[in-house]
C-alpha cells in the first residue's frame, strides 16, 4: 500500500511541506502513527537532500514517485521508489533507500554493520542488503512484476554520512555490486544511477499497477521451494507428521474458498512440530500459495535459513520466514496461510519496546486465511510468554474461524524414548503422573560430576558430524559481550571456564563449526536439536531435602527472561512464585531434551545432582 504518490514534478513541488503530507497519508492509509524521529526524518531525507536529488533535468518530470510503500502483508514499508522505463523501454522501478546514519562501524554478524538506532549502538542489516531484500521481495512475490518482466533496481542512500569506508567495504562486495551505496556528497552520482534506469516518465500508472497486483510466489520461485526438500532425509516425515501436514494443506486448501481456518498441533519436544512445519511451507509455496513460516525465537529461522539457503542457492528465502510481532499492520487475509512454531512463545504487544500491536495471537489470525499454531505450553520459558491453547482458540473464535486441534503425540527425537520425556517431566515436576523408566540403551543419559569432563565429552561427541552443543541454566551474567577477553561461565574448583554463545554467529550457533567451545542458553536453543546436549544446571534449580525447588534470584541480570517478576512479586508474591517456578522447570526440560541420542548433565549444586542420580533407572 502506497502513502504518497505522485509524479517528480508534483513531489518537487510538495518538498517544503513534504513531511506533513507524507504523515497525513501514512496515517490515513497506513493506520500507523508517526513518532517525532521519523516525522522529523522526512523534512531531512525528502525535504532536503531527495528534493536536490531530484531537482535535474535528467530525471524525467513525469516519473513516478512513491513514498513509505508497505508491501502487502509484510511489515516493512520502502523509502522511496521511482517508476518509468529504461533506455531500452522497458518498465523500470527504482527502490532508494533513505539512511539518517552518521557514525557506522563494523558488526560480527555477516551482512550487517553497527550504528545507533533509537539511542544506542546496536547491529542493523547493511543498507545495501536491506535495499536488495526489498528488490529481490518484489521480484519474486509481486505478480505484475514477475509476469511482465519489470527491471527492479536499487540504492542505498546515506546523506549524513561523510565516510563511506565501513559501507564499502569489500566484506559487503558481492551485495554492493547489486546496490551501491552513496553518502553525502554523491548527489550527482545519485542523479546518474536514477538517470540509468528511469530514462522515461510514464506517471503514476506503473506504481500503482505494482501496489495492486497480487502478491503469491513466482513459478520460478515455487518450483524450487516446492522440491527443495526431496532427498534430505532430516525433513521426511514419519507416521501422524504426515497426516497433520495433509490436515494443513487441506485447510488450506478449504479456506480460500470457504470460511477462515486455525489449526492448534499440541505436541512435545522432539515430535517433529518444525520438520512439519518446513514441510508445509515448502508444499505451499509448490502451489503458489502465499505461506510463511513465523516464530517468535530468531534461532530456529536463522538455522532454517541457513540450511534451506544451501539447498535453495543464492535467492533470498528470508520472505519465506518471518518474527511473530511482524503482523501488527498487516491486513487481513494478507497470506493464505501463517505457519507458527513455538507458537508457546508468543507475546502480547510486538516491537523492541513491547509497545506495538494488541495481541500477537489475533493479529497473526486476522492476517491469514488459515493460521496454524504448534504449540507445546511447557515450554514457555519468559515472563511475556502467553502462547496458551485456550487463547488461541478463544482468537479463533472472535474471528469466526473454524478450529481443529490435533495432537502430536510419538516422540521422535531423544531416540524415540517417550519414557525418556515422561521421566524428564515427572522428575522436574513439569508433568507429575506415575513412575516411568526410561532405557540407556535408547537414550544415553549421564549424569557429570566434572563439568570440565563434560564438555570434552561432547567435544569428542562433536568431532563426528558437529552436532552435539553445551547449554546452561541462565545463571551467569554475559560479561563477555562488551569484553570478549572474559570469560561467563566459571565454576573454580574444576578450573572451568567458559563463554556464553558469541553475537558473531548470530541464530546460527548451534550449527557453527568453533561454537562446541561456548555454551548457549534456552535463547538459542529452543526450537532446535543435536545429537548430544550437555547441560550445565545452574543454583536456580535445587533439591533439599528430596524437594526439587526453583530460585529466580539465582538467574542473571542480563537475564530477562523473568522480567516482570520482581513488580508482580510486590502485587501478589504466591501468584508470581508460581510462574517463576513454571518458567525455570520449563526452561530445564527445554534444555534437556534438546538431543536427539544423548542428555550429560552437570549439577552446580551437589545435593541436587544427588537427588538426580536417586531417581535414575537402575
């Protein structure tokens, strides 16, 4: 959806008053009101210096111009784009993306840089990669554009920037040679690029047959995503997985023509909710139906990525996925299906501030024709965690959509000891029921004294096919971020001393080469598998006397998980006990059941370890 639109002319001649009619649309079209940094960023990035960059013969009067273009369905709106035809004559779009940046320094994360946002430093994609998404987003969702061929091109504009040496560096060389960037001082290098490929106007007609045509996935596009699975044994499914992706499709299938559907998949760890869900989304989009894939933690769609990339080849698939709080303005039945995993994870207002949206639950309903949710509730593991299969249906309703809950009930990672789990729930105190006893022989599950020991055991486990990690128990502050020389995790009297998992690896920890050597925690591990998980357990979960108990003021302070505790403590001390003590039980039974061969354990607390090594089968 469009917020301004006009040709160059028209946008030359609005320029002295531009950021007051660019909010009046966004709030007219859009729905979204305008904070004053961004009201402010306007008068500066359209007012200024795209009205000098503009201001040429060069560039054709009759060009199109749009201004804060939200793709259908997608949370992201476009700065700037420009419409006519090439020297060749060919339909031309041009996207400019429009940067307030002054100081930018190098990030760890590949295709990023670090600059301030909203007060302080933090890491942001790369302009030019951020502008290539956009471009490569429309060429493959934007009907009008796949099927009549349009040239999609584009820029990053830095007008505040005096020094291009971090953004052109050659470590962002293959997405540069796409989109260049340019910094205060090149307007007229500006001018050429935009010259190059709007060489006619043609009005507003071509922006506007871009802003309604369908969005779904190109044939190109659907062709690959549908058969990029085949042959990779790790996505095959066994048994119920196959019948609630047939339970999927179907609604799917039933809702485009019919009435709105929500399909809530319960199930535990290890019954293959993400290897359906991949499934799903990749049949979907076989059929060229508009499917995402959503979860609220960025690890599992960091690893996804990066393993369907390798099979996939250079496009960005990143469309394909998608955070949870990305719905708050979309509109509704803007997919044909959202596919949500860890769906246990969800939270009630999206943004870095929780302050946006209503309720993540009715927004991610409202935009989709079927919504799927798997969800496991004893996995929620932070204080804003509300996923809830009650709240779900209960969205569901208020929507009018049909609802079906299916259950996922055979375990298929910890080597398919269900007796494994259902002992792990009952010694956490997560599922009390009746004894059960799980085999070594199915599930190699110990029980270390050392926690040096342990971790050269799954370093040695590690050396077979780099798939065995080390996870911990929240317990240690991340000192380590701002000095990489320290260490987090220090236990002295076994001289062990470790790092939380580096900022460098991103949501790919778990899969990167050297990161056996680190520990990761539930934020990087939920949602995923090894073959072998060591588990350090921290003084927030102990045993006295028999009694496993919970302890929130053993958690870190760069923790936040239990953010919010201490306030609801004050309100109602029994309530706030009782889902602290949920979360870390929950956060433990995570962690433990991250492998799919193997759990080795160590105790920080020796009673604990002792009460442990009692409840194990003989």
């Amino acid at each position: 959806m469009l917020a301004y639109l006009a040709t160059k002319d028209q946008f030359l001649l609005d320029a002295p008053e531009i950021e007051d009619k660019v909010r009046a649309e966004v709030k007219r079209k859009l729905g979204h009101n305008v904070g004053e940094s961004e009201y402010s960023s306007w008068r500066n990035s359209l007012g200024n210096n795209m009205f000098h960059a503009l201001n040429t013969p060069s560039i054709p009067g009759d060009a199109g111009v749009a201004i804060e273009y939200r793709v259908n369905g997608r949370a992201f709106r476009i700065d700037f784009m420009l419409s006519g035809k090439n020297a060749s004559g060919k339909e031309s779009l041009f996207i400019i993306e429009l940067k307030q940046w002054t100081d930018i320094e190098f990030s760890d994360l590949a295709e990023h840089v670090s600059t301030y946002l909203g007060g302080s430093k933090r890491d942001t994609t790369h302009p030019a990669y951020q502008a290539w998404s956009y471009l490569s987003h429309l060429k493959m969702y934007n009907e009008y554009i796949y099927e009549t061929d349009v040239s999609v091109n584009a820029c990053a504009y830095l007008h505040n920037c005096t020094d291009a040496k971090v953004v052109n560096d050659s470590r962002y060389e293959e997405k540069l040679r796409e989109v260049p960037v340019f910094i205060k001082g090149q307007s007229q290098e500006l001018r050429d690029l935009i010259s190059s490929n709007i060489a006619e106007g043609t009005g507003t007609a071509l922006l506007e047959r871009i802003d309604t045509a369908v969005i779904r996935p190109s044939q190109q596009l659907a062709d690959s995503v549908g058969s990029m699975l085949k042959g990779h044994e790790e996505y095959v499914l066994l048994d119920e997985q196959k019948t609630v992706l047939e339970k999927i499709i179907k609604a799917t299938n039933d809702s485009l023509i019919g009435q709105k559907r929500v399909l809530v998949i319960n199930g535990g760890p290890g019954t293959g909710k993400s290897v359906i869900s991949i499934n799903a989304l990749a049949r979907l989009t076989g059929q060229r139906l508009n499917a995402r894939y959503v979860t609220p933690n960025a690890a599992p769609r960091a690893v996804f990525e990066a393993k369907l990339k390798k099979i996939f080849g250079k496009a960005d698939i990143r469309s394909l996925f998608s955070g949870s709080g990305s719905f708050t303005e979309t509109s509704a039945e803007s997919f044909d299906t959202l596919i949500v995993d860890e769906a246990h994870r969800l939270k009630m207002k999206s943004g870095m501030f929780r302050n946006l949206g209503e309720n993540q639950v009715k927004e991610i309903i409202n935009s989709a024709h079927t919504s799927v949710f798997f969800i496991d509730e004893a996995q929620k593991v932070t204080w804003a965690d509300v996923g809830e299969i009650s709240m779900i249906e209960e969205q569901a309703g208020l929507a009018g959509a049909l609802v079906e809950r299916l259950e996922l009930t055979s375990q298929f990672r910890c080597s398919g000891s269900d007796d494994y789990m259902a002992w792990l729930d009952e010694t956490l105190g997560v599922h009390p029921d009746s004894n059960h006893y799980f085999s070594k022989d199915k599930f190699d599950f110990q029980i270390f004294d050392n926690p040096v020991e342990l971790h050269n055991m799954i370093k040695e486990k590690n050396k077979l096919n780099n798939k065995s990690r080390v996870v911990a128990g929240y317990c240690w502050d991340w000192i380590s971020k701002n000095n990489p020389k320290l260490s987090d995790i220090v236990i002295s009297e076994f001289n062990y001393k470790a790092t939380w998992n580096l900022t460098a690896d991103g949501g790919e920890w778990i899969m990167s080469p050297n990161s056996v050597e680190e520990v990761g925690c539930i934020h990087t591990c939920q949602g995923l598998e090894v073959d072998y998980v060591g588990v350090i357990i921290g003084r927030d979960l102990i045993a006295r006397d028999g009694i496993l108990r919970t302890d929130p003021s053993a958690r870190a302070k760069t923790d936040k998980s239990l953010s919010g505790f201490k306030k609801e403590f004050k309100e109602d001390p029994v309530a706030a006990e009782i889902k602290a003590d949920e979360i870390i039980r929950n956060t433990y039974r995570t962690l433990m059941s991250r492998g799919m061969k193997g759990c080795y354990v160590y105790f920080v607390d020796p009673e604990t370890a002792a009460h442990f090594k009692k409840l194990l089968p003989n």
